[in-house]
C-alpha cells in the first residue's frame, strides 16, 4: 500500500503542514530509490502525481533535487546538508582511527550505529571481509535487533520507540548489559555474523553501537574481546577528546 506524506497509509496531513510533509515523503521515497521517475516517486510517497511534479520542480529550482534526463536524484546541496548531520558531538572523530585499526587486524567491516526512530542508523564505517553481503553504507537502517542495536536497546529507555519486544529480550538485554556485548549470528543475513559494544560518553550514556560484521567461520568470542578494547578506546576519546591546536600564524618576511 503506499504510503502518504505523513507516514500513513492514505490519511492527509494536518493543515499547514501537508507542504514540508509532502517534500520529504518525496525526499524518502526518493532516498529509497536512489533515483526514480515521477510515477514511481508519486506511488511511493502516496502523493497526487501533479503534486508530486511541482514539489519536486520547487526542491530541483532549491537543488536539493536534480534531474536525471526525464528521471530525479538527490541534489547536491541536499549532500552538503547531510553533512552537517552528527551523532553526538566528537564521536566520528574518536572512532575514526581506532576502528581502521579494528578493521586492519580482524579483516572485519566494522562500523557505527545509533537508535533513530526505533531502528539502527548506519554512521560511519570501513569495509571489510562481508560488504559483498552486507555492505555497511551511512545512512542505511536496519532493524533494531541489529547486534549494534541490541546494546543500545538494552540500555535504552522503556520509552524507546520500539516494535514490541519478544517475551526472551529481557533475558537477552540482562546479559548483554552484563557481558557488555551483543551478537548476531546470521540472524539478519545468512553468511554475516556481528559482535557488538557499547560507546559510552562522559555521564557513561551509550550513546552510539561499535560493530564487526565477519563470515561464520571466525570466532565470535577473540572478535568481541577486539572489538571491546577498541570500544573502550573510543569512548575513552570521548571523554577526553584530542585538543584542538590552533592554527599557526605564517612568518613575516624579514
């Protein structure tokens, strides 16, 4: 069924705001597809298709849409907007070196997630032995039983914006919050196992999942004690972050 531009399934947006809504169903809907025709992009984002042909000429005439021939992609200043986006402050900067490192020494994809909406956001990550699988690409989402959603579920708040929970997680949520890690066992896709930590920032809030994706035939256990160090190391750089120097004045010619 498509979706509307409020999320739903046919209902119309509150007044005032059936405009911004209407833009970013086209947004999401063209987020999914990469690029796409206006009847492909009207059906997904629920949208009348002479709506959905001016808002998206108002969002080409912005840039943040283009044209591709008779088709539309993301524009550039949409790119340029989405860098500006940041999970908390610094942690990008913390985890850049250490999971190279992780990455390098285990052959693993290695990556970080946080919880938005109730499912695990792709941050950054580096490739490795299972991205012909699973390729980790900022900005992608899983559900939130991703092991790297599983250690921020565990510490999250029952008022978290979840599916409704399985009668085992409590189970599982206790142990993870006692051993500190989470696994995925080829629960998401066949052929990709992933081990998953907490990143704490300074009041010890987990505020971010560090993960390793590998084939089934490694040992998950060396792996989540590697994968441990290396988040200890980033929360680390959270707490105390590298001071920033600042920029050195150029000589004066004698």
């Amino acid at each position: 069924m498509a979706r509307s531009a409020a999320g739903g399934t046919g209902e119309r947006p509150a007044p005032g705001r059936g405009v911004l809504e209407g833009a970013f169903a086209l947004l999401e809907a063209l987020g999914r597809a990469r690029e796409a025709g206006l009847t492909a992009l009207s059906a997904d984002s629920g949208l009348p298709k002479t709506t959905a042909y001016r808002l998206l000429e108002q969002l080409v005439d912005l840039g943040v849409v283009e044209h591709h021939g008779t088709r539309y992609r993301m524009g550039a200043r949409m790119f340029r907007l989405g860098l500006g986006w940041q999970p908390p402050p610094g942690l990008c900067a913390a985890a850049r070196g250490p999971m190279r490192r992780l990455a390098r020494a285990t052959g693993a994809s290695v990556g970080i997630c946080v919880l938005r909406e109730g499912r695990t956001l792709a941050v950054q990550g580096v490739p490795g032995m299972v991205d012909h699988l699973a390729p980790f690409q900022p900005g992608a989402t899983w559900p939130w039983y991703a092991a790297a959603g599983k250690v921020l579920v565990a510490a999250a708040s029952p008022r978290a914006p979840l599916d409704p929970l399985p009668a085992s997680w409590r189970r599982e949520a206790t142990a993870i919050r006692d051993g500190g890690v989470a696994l995925d066992r080829e629960e998401l896709v066949p052929g990709v196992c992933c081990v998953a930590v907490p990143l704490t920032a300074p009041g010890g809030e987990a505020v971010a999942g560090l993960c390793a994706m590998v084939d089934p035939a490694h040992d998950l256990g060396r792996l989540a004690r590697a994968v441990a160090r290396t988040g200890r190391a980033v929360s680390a750089g959270l707490r105390d972050p590298a001071p920033v120097r600042p920029p050195v004045a150029p000589a004066r010619a004698s």
